[in-house]
C-alpha cells in the first residue's frame, strides 16, 4: 500500500564545523541511513577495507568509470582520483534507503545539477571566531593548518545560500536535531510516498 | 548575526484522521507554533472567546474585509461566513513563529496559489477501512453521518499528490514526530535563516 523510496542528501561543511559528530548523532537517531563510500585511486592505508573505507581502484580502472559516466562526481587531489559511484548510491535509493554524500562544495554543486532530487545540506559553525576556537582547540594543527583551514572555511561558507538547508552547529544536540528532522521530513515529502487508499 | 522569519504551514486531513490529536502533539514538541484563528459571521457558542476561538464579524465586517483584499481565504457554509485574516498570520510569521492554518483542500490550494511559500501538508489514515472503524468506534455519530464522513473523505484524500507532505497517521506518536520534524525542517531551510558569519 506504500512504498517508499529513498533520498539523497549531499552534506557539506567545513573542518571544524563538527560535520562528522553531527552524522554520527543522525545514524544513532534514525535508521535506514547509509552513507555513500567514495572510490580512490590512492593505496589503501593499514586496517582499511575495499567497500567500506573506499573502493580502491586503479588509475585505469577509475578512468574506465569516468569514461562511462559511472562518476556522480570525481575530482583530483594531490595526484590521486577521489569520487561517488553513481550505481552503489543508486542501489541503496532503490531499496528504500536514504543516502549521505559527504563531499565539498564543488563535488555538491555538481550533483544538484545531475540531480535535482538531491537535498543539499551545510553544516556551518556559528562564527568564523568559534571555528577558529574549535580548530586551534584540537592542539594538533599547526598555526599555518588553522589558517589555511580558516580560509578554506570562509571560501566554502560563502556558498552556503546555494544549499537547500542550513543547519548551525551551535549546540550539538540541536544540529543533531535539525539534520534528522531535515531527513525525517524528506521521507514525508508526497514524491517520495505511494500511498494507494483502500 | 540569525534571523529567522516563520513559515506558514497548511494542514488539511479528513475527520478521523486524527489531525486534532497529531497538532496536539506538535504543539507540545515545539515552541513558536501559532494556530490561524478564523474569522467567521456566525453567531458565538456560550463559552467562546472573540480573538481566541473566533474572530466574531457581523456579514457587513466580513463583506467588507473580503472587499478590501483582507482575507487569505474564505467560504460560505450554510449561510455563514468562515476565513482566514491575512493580517494577523503575518504578523505572527514577522515575529518568528511559525503559523498552522487548518483548512479544507479547496482553502487550501487557494492559499497556496496565493502564497507559493505555503507549506501545505496532509493528514491522512492510514487506509479507508482504519478510517471507518474510527469513525464508527467514536459511536456517537449515526450511520449516514459516518457515510458523509467517508464519502467526503474519499474525496479530500484524491487531492493529497497537491500537498508538499504526507502524514500518514497509523502510529500516532510516529505521526507526531513526522509533523514535527517538517515544521522544524522548515525552519532550516537557506531562505528562512538569516546567517552572517563574522
């Protein structure tokens, strides 16, 4: 009587923005979530496993999919490949599922264009000043890291109006929150739901 | 540095489907959510409070606000005048908070032509036969009125494609949660958050 399939959010943010802890908190929250795993062409590190961490390629094996328009986006990053089988993600809207890309904002403009049923979604820190509190908090990042993290923060938040919801990862139980509800309300939207009354 | 500005939301469902108890419920979720109160010419019940149950206008008043563009929409049934002032929805939704107007599906895809930002969203049981059976266990209502009741739902329900979202109100607490989180949703999209980072 109703049959639901799912939808593809495409989640942005930058360094220090508290993305992945916000992601974390929607997966405790609600199910059916799975996230996007994304094909290299870089040597996979010790303790991590083709199809879950990446889909480690060749670089041949990487262009054949470019090449046949398996892409929904690549890019490269100091001489290695990185980027979203279309197929995978795919498979995983067909059987119901909601799917997570998490990718920059370039990578994002891109599907929304492939993909206008894509939901995009960025994760922004309050202030650029509390950024900069939490990424010099962590200790570990050098002075000219937390710069070049800064700028990198600023470039990618002026993009933000481009994303369908912004949620402010200001108390973090609250983006929690917010980045389920933006999810929940996705799955009640009348595209998504068959329902035949009898 | 955030500002935001509320949302109107439309809620239509047929009696049964449980949309007095889900707004009940979203009421004691969320914060900031105002009814609509209706203006209408028919006479005071004993109890009834003008500005709270009712805004109480003479035919001549009511005429005259239709005159002057005041009413966001209105219908005449059995000779009395039943709409919605414009005025103090905007009000409402200028101060923040978001607006629920519950009205039928001819009112409601007025509104919506209207005002494109409307979020019309529809209550609906979960088959007819789960309405039947509410509707007869209410015990209260004769044979033919429940036959209305079905008949008319029926009806509303074939307009349900029109509305942004579906509730379907099976478990009620899960329909709850699901209003719930388009209302909060709402409130995040990139038009209605004001953001600056400094």
């Amino acid at each position: 009587m109703m049959n639901k399939k799912g939808s593809l959010f495409i989640v942005t943010g930058p360094s220090g923005a508290g993305k992945g802890t916000v992601l974390a908190g929607l997966s405790r929250r609600l199910s059916n979530v799975f996230y996007s795993v994304s094909a290299t062409t870089r040597q996979p590190r010790p303790g991590e496993v083709d199809g879950k961490n990446y889909y480690f390629k060749t670089k041949e094996e990487f262009e054949g999919m470019i090449a046949r328009g398996e892409m929904l986006e690549y890019a490269e990053y100091v001489g290695n490949y990185y980027g979203t089988p279309e197929g995978p993600v795919n498979e995983m809207l067909e059987a119901g599922n909601d799917v997570i890309l998490e990718i920059e904002v370039q990578g994002a403009l891109i599907v929304k264009n492939k993909r206008p049923d894509a939901i995009l979604v960025f994760i922004t820190p309050p202030s650029f000043d509390i950024l900069e509190e939490r990424l010099r908090n962590r200790g570990t990042e050098k002075e000219e890291v937390v710069k070049m993290r800064l700028e990198k923060a600023r470039s990618e938040c002026s993009h933000m109006d481009e994303y369908e919801y912004i949620i402010v990862n200001d108390v973090l139980d609250e983006a929690i929150q917010d980045l389920s509800s933006v999810v929940r309300a996705a799955r009640c939207r009348s595209t998504q739901i068959d329902i035949k009354l009898v």
